[in-house]
C-alpha cells in the first residue's frame, strides 16, 4: 500500500490485519491508562498508526502502542487538535510533544521517542517538510537576532493555532524585542501599562527598574493586534485566569506550534533590542 493510501486508511482499523497475528495481537488487546472516551476516541487511529510503522521496526508491538498513543492521545484529547494523520504526526507536532516539561524523561528515552514518531510521520506524512531539532541551549542567549530572525519569529507569532496563543507569543516578542522588557516584565505586564499615542507606543514598566519604554516601530502593529480586546488591570501576557507568573514564559514557549525559526528566547529578543540602539546613526 502506498504512503497515501495509508495516510488517507488510518482510524479505518484495517491496518492492523495486514501483519503477523501475533503483532496484530499485541497491538489489538492493548489497553493504554487513558479514560475510556479518550481512549475510544484515537483507538483505530493508533492501532492503525503501529500497524504502519511495526513490520520496519525493531519495537516490539506492545512498545510501539505505549509511545503512539500517547503521543496521539496528547495532541488530539489534551491539545485538541483533529485526528487527522496529517496534523497528528506533522513534525511539528512531534517536537512539541517530545519536548514537553510537565513529563520526566530520560535524553535517551526522548531520543527513542522521537525517532519512532518521526518514522512515523515520513510514512503516513511524507509530504511534510523536516525539521531541525536542536537543543534548546544550542544557541547563545545573548546572540542578538538577524533581521531575517526576526521575520521568522514574527511568523512564528502570528501562525500559532489559537487565539490565547497567538496573542501570547505576538505580546512576547513586541515587548522584548520591540520594547527592551524581559520575562518577569512581560508576564506582569497589565494593559493599563500600554499608552498608545499618536506619535507611538510607550510602556510604563514595574518591578526592580522601573521606567518607560517607547516600542520600536516594527513592532507597533503585532503589539496592537496581540492586545485587541484587552482592557483595564488585564495582564497582557498568559491566560486571564492563570494563578501563576513562575516561570511561565519558558513553559509557554516549549507548547507553542514550532517550525524552522530560530529559538524564541525572551534574553536574545531583549539583547536585540539593546543592539539596536548601540547602532550609531547614519551620517546623511
């Protein structure tokens, strides 16, 4: 069976009778931790995923399930993404979910993981461009950002896949790299913070330097667009009920969509907007 043929097959639960009866076993009597509803709602789906990648792999069938379904449980039942294959194992998705901090994994188990899924996703996905993974400290946080950086990351703003996000990460990247504030400043931000006025946008910042920040130009626009619909004491960062400002910059950043941008790190985007006014002006 072609890979499109397979793509367009999986939830059908007809893979599965193509193998050996007894990874076909394995993989039918294989119940997952999971709620029964969560569990029903991905069941085919994941048979039919293992049932894909089991005669290529050395895993055994009752391993494949355990990393599949939780993988596809994660971004269909927690992120609520659609249950297409197409979606489900996206590189993308793959890195995001291999890279979560609310789970404790060893590096080689995260390497495991992410191999078998992204085998996966060249079968089922074959059409979908690859990603680099690297390191989260593979690059200097103190590096400013190039130009072509900076467009990436605005991509990156801009493209997430809800509103809560997009609005989050547009804030985020305006302030710190647009605005010279640095985590702990973003994410205790209010909207009442912000004055707009006709000749810019200028930030009152609390905390240990308080002060006023004008926003560079090029990013008036994504600021404005990510603080539509705020008002008043309204954090401009984050959810509106969220209970914490721990350290919630680094876990918002690990569950964004990510492509091939560069890292968003709130200390390179703060150092690139420290550079900018290092920048002497041009003689005329």
């Amino acid at each position: 069976m072609g890979a499109e043929n397979q793509c367009s097959a999986l939830g059908e639960g007809t893979l599965v009778t193509r193998l050996q009866p007894s990874a076909a076993h394995a993989i039918a009597t294989y119940t997952p931790q999971l709620a029964a509803e969560r569990w029903q709602r991905i069941r085919l789906f994941v048979r039919d995923a293992v049932a894909v990648i089991a005669p290529a792999c050395a895993w055994l069938a009752e391993r494949l399930m355990v990393v599949v379904a939780g993988h596809v449980d994660w971004v269909v039942n927690v992120c609520e993404y659609p249950l297409q294959a197409a979606v489900v194992f996206h590189p993308v998705m793959i890195r995001r979910y291999i890279s979560r901090d609310d789970v404790e994994r060893s590096d080689k188990t995260r390497r495991d993981y992410r191999s078998l899924l992204l085998r996966v996703s060249e079968v089922v996905v074959p059409t979908a461009d690859p990603l680099e993974f690297t390191a989260l400290n593979g690059q200097s946080v103190t590096m400013p950002y190039t130009d072509l950086e900076l467009s990436l990351l605005e991509s990156w703003a801009r493209g997430q896949g809800n509103a809560q996000r997009r609005r989050s990460a547009s804030v985020l990247l305006a302030l710190s790299a647009g605005a010279g504030l640095d985590a702990w400043e973003v994410q205790h931000l209010q909207h009442s913070d912000v004055c707009v006025t006709s000749s810019g946008i200028v930030i009152d910042v609390d905390g240990a330097t308080p002060r006023q920040s004008v926003v560079n130009q090029r990013w008036e626009q994504l600021l404005l667009d990510g603080l539509r619909g705020l008002s008043g004491d309204r954090l401009v960062f984050g959810a509106a009920d969220r209970e914490t400002t721990f350290n919630i910059v680094t876990k918002f950043i690990r569950h964004t969509d990510r492509g091939n941008e560069p890292n968003p790190m709130p200390t390179r985007m703060r150092a690139t907007w420290i550079a900018g006014h290092l920048v002497p002006p041009r003689v005329q």
